[in-house]
C-alpha cells in the first residue's frame, strides 16, 4: 500500500506584505484565495479532497504572527483540524524583515538554511509553539519555505523533537536546497536524526525531475506518477501545491486549468485501491529505518511531456493574460 500526501504550503504573502496589503486581504487572497466572489483556497482544497475520501496535510508557516500577532492563526488551525485533516509546520523567514521584536536579535535570511545553528533551534522552536498554541496537534513534521532548508535545519528539527521533514525537493537541490541528499532517492530515509520524506516526481526527460506539484505536473504525468509508484510498491508519494495554486499568478481569477488537475489527482487517487490517504501521523515511526529497495521513476516520454508544455502555454494564455476573462 502506498501512502499518498498531498501536501499544502499554506502561508500568507510575503509580497503582498511588502506592498502594504493588510491581513484580512493577504488571508483572503492568499489562504481562502477568493477570487471573483469565490474560494478556490484551503476550504475548497479540503471539499475536493473530502469528496474523494482523502487526507491533506497542510503545512501552515506561523511567522506572520511576529508581524500581525498570533490570533489569525486559530481559525485556520480550526478549519484544518477540524475535518481531519493535518497541520504541519511551514516557515517563511522573510517575514523577520517586519517582526515587531525578533526572536534572533534582528537577523534576516531569506531562508531558513540561511540562518546559525542556534538561530533555527530558536525560529523552529517558535513555530511549533506558535502552531500548538492556535490548537493544532503536535507538530511532527516541517518543509522549509522556497525548499530553503540545510543540513543544520534536520539538526534543529531533531533538536526540537519533530520527526519528520520534507524539504528535499530534487529540482531545488544545489539552488535553495541545500541538504546534502541523494536527487535520485525516493523513498524515506535517515538524516542527522530526521526522517527526510522527499518530494516525488517523475522524469519528464533523459536525466530531468519534474516534481509532483499541481502546477508543474499535467493531469496525465500526476496519474503515470501515481500508478508507477502504486505498482512498485513505494512507501508514499509525496504531492505539493500551495493554499492559493488554484489562481491566477496575480491572484484575480481562478485558474480552471489547475483545478482541474487537482480534481484530476483525487479522482485518480480515489480509483486506485493501492493508494490510501494519509498524513505524517499515519506513517510508520520506522519508515526510514527499512532495508532499502530498489525503486525508481517514471522514465520521459516525449508525447506526454509535449502534451504538458502545449497544455501550460494554453493555461497560461487563457488564465494569465489580464484581458481575458476568466
């Protein structure tokens, strides 16, 4: 049985911060992402995801509350938890740049492996209690903000007492990412006292990862992605998008193309009877720890890689472009 995560960087806009939009509005657009008198954000995620019997696993970053105080982020916990589904820690250390008082004597990073040793303990310790104080169930898991995360970060995690991370995106390693892991594993494995659950992915060409995000994924790569590993036997396959993929680039208007993929996913997940839902709470505490196997990707084809990049400069055209309406 392969556990399927499909995982949800929830966070407020650190852009939209910087250009004086107000909390209510950043929420708005950037969690619940209303757009045109509709939410296509985490409320509609979870609908999608309950419709279909599975679980989400939202990774919500709690630094805005060094900005705006803690009490948004109660009813977004609520929300989660309350059908089920799991909070995990998610962190965006450009936030530090507007905390009314830093927790690391006013120091700035853009990610959180930009930072000491000790300077993580103190921003990662932070989070989860910011995260557990707004209702959510002990924090066990984390992915870095922009995959920004090094090796310190998995000792830090360790040093905190969380189990289990996921910022090792292969496409992001040597760039944002720099933990010192293998780009070709895919299943689970044992860091600096971490549990390391990587992104999954396919190969949508000779020596290329294409990860498995809503937005950089076609329909037809989720599903070859999905049926390889359920056929081989992984432990899990680990999906990204983020609280406000569903929109457009400036957040104006839904983006039907990628809705569309995200129903796609959980109507596929739903049909196979070797994928089962699940979150970092329903994974085996040794999951890391087996004896490894051999396992492997979906090798490129032309066809289905050509058909995604003829489908995104469709989207693109029809949901990006400011005078066409949506």
């Amino acid at each position: 049985m392969t556990a399927l995560l499909i995982t949800v960087d929830t966070e407020l806009s650190a852009s939209l911060q910087q250009r004086g939009v107000d909390l209510d509005d950043n929420i708005r657009r950037s969690i619940w992402a209303e757009a045109q008198g509709q939410a296509h954000g985490i409320g509609w995620q979870m609908d999608m995801l309950d419709r279909h019997g599975l679980k989400g696993v939202f990774f919500l970053d709690p630094l805005p509350a060094l900005v705006h105080g803690a009490d948004f982020l109660t009813p977004i916990v609520t929300a989660i938890v309350e059908r089920g589904h799991e909070v995990q820690m998610h962190i965006h250390t450009e936030w530090l740049a507007w905390a009314k008082e830093s927790p690391v004597g006013g120091r700035q990073g853009r990610n959180i492996g930009d930072f000491t040793l000790a300077d993580q303990i103190v921003l990662l310790g932070l989070a989860r209690q910011l995260l557990e104080q707004a209702g959510a169930p002990a924090i066990t898991a984390f992915r870095a903000g922009n995959f920004g995360a090094n090796d310190d970060t998995l000792r830090a995690l360790a040093a905190i007492g969380l189990s289990w991370d996921s910022s090792v995106n292969p496409a992001y390693l040597g760039h944002d990412c720099h933990i010192d892991a293998d780009p070709g594993e895919i299943g689970a494995s044992r860091l600096h006292g971490i549990s390391e659950l990587p992104v999954s992915g396919i190969s949508d060409r000779p020596g290329r990862f294409r990860p498995a995000q809503i937005c950089a994924m076609s329909a037809a790569e989720m599903r070859a992605g999905l049926r390889h590993a359920a056929q081989e036997g992984h432990d899990a396959f680990v999906i990204v998008t983020h609280s406000f993929e569903m929109l457009s680039r400036d957040r104006q208007r839904p983006n039907g193309a990628v809705k569309a993929r995200f129903v796609a996913l959980c109507r596929e997940a739903a049909r196979l009877p070797q994928i089962r839902g699940a979150g970092f709470h329903d994974l085996p505490d040794d999951l890391a720890d087996r004896a490894g196997r051999s396992l492997t990707r979906v090798p490129p084809s032309r066809l289905r890689t050509g058909l995604r990049i003829a489908q995104q400069a469709w989207s693109t055209w029809r949901y990006e472009h400011r005078l066409v309406p949506a």
